[in-house]
C-alpha cells in the first residue's frame, strides 16, 4: 500500500510538471509572437527619434534577419548544452532586452539592442516545441503541440488589440515594457516546472566555425533579399550581399561534412518525411504572406475603407487560427498528421485562389469569411504540421528539428515580402 501510494503521487507529479512545462513552453510562444506589437508601433517610432521611414525600418529587418540567421545555431547549441537551460536562457535574454529597449535614448542602441532581443527569441522558437515534445508522449503530443501552437499565435492577436491601445496612451516604449512582466513570470515557471533530460550518446562540442558560417550566409541572403525589393536587383551592394551568402554557405556545407559534430545533420534534410514537411512549411508561409501584403492596399485603395476596419479584418485570422490549432493538434493524436497537414494546406490553397476573385464591388463580409477561413486553415496546418515534424526529429536533435521548422517559415516570409516589394514597386512605376 505505502508503494503504491509512493507510485500514485509520482505520477500526479508527473502529470503535474507537464502541463506547466506546457505552460511554459507556451508562454515563450507567446512572447515571441507578441513582437508583431513593433508594426503598429513604427510611426510613433519614427517620430519620437525624428527620422524616416526607411531608417525605422531597420528595426525589423535587424530582428528578422539576427532571428533567421541565428536559429539553427542556437537550435543545436539547446541539443548540446540542455534545451531547458537555453530555453531559460532565451527569456532572460528576451526580457533584458525588451526592458533595455524601453529606456534605449538612441535609435542606434535600440537596433542594437533588437539584435539581442533577437538571440532570446530564437532560443524560445527552437526549444519550446522540443520541450514540449519531450514532455508529452507520443498519445498526446498534437493536443499538447496544438495547444502551444494556439497560445502562441493568440500572441498575435492580442498585440494587434493591445499594442495600438499602448502606443496611443503611452508611446511606444510602453509595447516593450509591458512584456517585462509577462517575462519575468514565464522565467519563473520555466525554472520551477521544466526538467533537464540527458540523452546518451550527444557529443558535448558545439560548431562554432559551422555557426558563424550559417549565420553569416542566412543573413546576408536575408539583406540581399530586403534591399533587392527596396532598391531593385541589380544594385552592386544587392550583388555583393549575394555573393557572400553564396560563398558562406558553400563554406558551411564543406564544415559539416567535417565536422563530429555539425549544426545541421544532413539527414535531416534527406528524411524522406522531414524534407517535404520542411520545403512545405517555406511554401505555405510565402504564399499566404503574399495575401497580408497584398491585401491591406485592396482594402484601402480599392474597397475605400479606413485603416482600422482593415485591422479588424487583419484580426480575424489569428483568432481563428487561435481556435483552430487546438482542434488540429486534437485531432493529430487521433487521426495520420500528414492527413490533417494535407487538409490545412488545401483549405488554404481554395481560400488564396477565392482572393483573386475579389473586385471593387466586393464588400467587408466577403473579405472577413476569406481571411476567417484562411486562418483556419493556418491553424490545423501549424498544428499537425508541427506534431508531424517534431515526430521524426531524432530525440537527440529535437531544439534543432524546431529551429529548421521555424527559419523554414521565417524565410518563406522574408521571400514573399521581397519579392511582393518588388512587384509593387514595379507596378507602382509602370502606372
């Protein structure tokens, strides 16, 4: 009887920890994806500092481009190290430089200091997903992915409602100091809940020259990628951006094949599931990412409404991905993820498709049951989409499998806004 008892209390701790290493994982989703914030905030941005458009912009081409290149780096640096400690790392990090950037006098101290914000992000978006991974099994790991998946993009809603509200009232430092809180609680949570899980056989050596390489190839891609859109493609220092990025990453696949322990496993990429599921993830996000771009000028330009109807209409699609990403982790644990993945994809497909059926006479409802539906669709993809991938991920590679999930993703956004860029200023030319 006393074992017994022993053995029922261990499991209700057990059960206990995972859902608040759930939470946990959560709510650095969260953080993460509260930074859409900065969007809203950009003019008030511009003119407290006194400067343009062009310069404010920077502020989130350093962050996106920092995020990107960092991020399978710091993914595998989580599998070597501990992925608990780098994910507690990652919100010390991310919550320093929030509250630094609040305070930041300078333009050029807050650039920077995004760069940091930038490394604690990456560290979060690696290893939340691999936590959660770890602490579910495998009956379970889509309603648990799903509900993360959930949580985290209701941080894109709630910064859209929140975030004008707080630059209205209070400025715009007010956008990074109200997630100075919101970190230093997660910090908590994550260092009384989560659990270091050894696995045998990881090597306890990280790839320095591999991640200087990598980081420097991504981001110089990412730079050639933004200042071709802005300035045009045959500009020498878009030329020269991309010629170091070619080198470096040539310079990057040679110090794999050398390494004993390289960032990025070239079998990860040969899966025979993994690959597909990664090129899918870059597809999807350059796609629909073509229909936010693109959509705000219909709205405004053609359609004739004002800036706060489009954001409402913006609004829609994270709630209803909010809504639907727990049914689509639900349902993983149910039903072949690969199924649900192929349904949110062509949910999203028909939605794209029904957008170039749009015209002037179309009213507010045809765009708000468009953009509902396409964030459905977002929502049962993420969710199964990321039950599917971190399914096949090595248990010794898990941080990593999350962090080439998330750049493939970010860099299928950077493509579509650059090439968008491109586009429209042609356009724009041309008429």
């Amino acid at each position: 009887m006393y074992y017994h008892r022993i053995n029922e209390k261990s499991k209700e701790i057990q059960l206990h920890n995972k859902w608040l290493s759930l939470l946990a994982a959560s709510m650095g989703m969260f953080l993460a994806t509260l930074d859409i914030t900065v969007n809203v905030a950009l003019p008030n941005i511009t003119s407290s500092f006194d400067t343009d458009v062009q310069t404010v912009q920077w502020i989130i081409i350093f962050y996106v481009g920092s995020t990107t290149g960092l991020q399978i780096s710091l993914g595998s640096a989580a599998d070597t190290y501990g992925i608990k400690r780098f994910f507690i790392v990652g919100l010390v990090i991310y919550t320093l430089a929030v509250l630094l950037i609040s305070i930041a006098p300078l333009l050029s101290l807050v650039m920077s200091l995004r760069v940091l914000q930038a490394v604690g992000n990456g560290l979060l978006v690696a290893s939340a997903p691999a936590l959660v991974t770890r602490a579910f099994p495998s009956t379970e790991r889509g309603k648990a992915l799903g509900l993360m998946s959930g949580l985290g993009i209701s941080g894109m809603l709630v910064g859209s409602l929140v975030g004008g509200i707080l630059v209205d009232t209070f400025g715009w430092r007010a956008i990074f100091a109200a997630r100075v809180p919101i970190g230093l609680i997660s910090i908590m949570i994550a260092i009384l809940s989560l659990r270091e899980t050894r696995i045998e056989g990881v090597k306890r050596e990280f790839d320095f020259k591999g991640a200087v390489t990598l980081f420097i190839g991504v981001v110089c891609f990412i730079l050639a990628l933004t200042l071709g859109g802005i300035t045009g493609w045959v500009s020498m220092h878009v030329f020269t951006l991309a010629f170091f990025s070619v080198v470096s990453l040539l310079a990057f696949v040679r110090i794999q094949k050398q390494s004993r322990n390289p960032v990025l496993e070239i079998s990860l990429l040969k899966h025979r599931i993994l690959t597909p599921a990664f090129a899918s993830a870059y597809l999807i996000s350059f796609a629909t990412f073509v229909n936010l771009f693109i959509l705000p000028f219909f709205v405004a330009d053609i359609m004739g409404l004002n800036a706060k109807t489009w954001g409402m209409l913006l609004m829609l699609t994270p709630l209803a991905a909010s809504v639907s990403a727990p049914l689509g982790g639900w349902l993983s644990d149910r039903l072949p993820a690969a199924y649900l993945t192929t349904l949110g994809i062509t949910i999203m497909t028909i939605v794209s498709c029904s957008f170039t059926l749009l015209d002037s006479d179309s009213t507010i409802l045809m765009v708000a049951a468009r953009t509902a539906c396409m964030g459905t669709g977002m929502g049962l993809f993420q969710a199964s989409h990321t039950t599917l991938v971190m399914g096949n991920i090595p248990t010794s590679r898990l941080a990593t499998g999350g962090a080439i999930l998330t750049m493939s993703r970010s860099m299928g956004t950077a493509t579509s806004v650059a090439i968008m860029s491109a586009v429209l200023a042609a356009r724009i030319s041309s008429y």
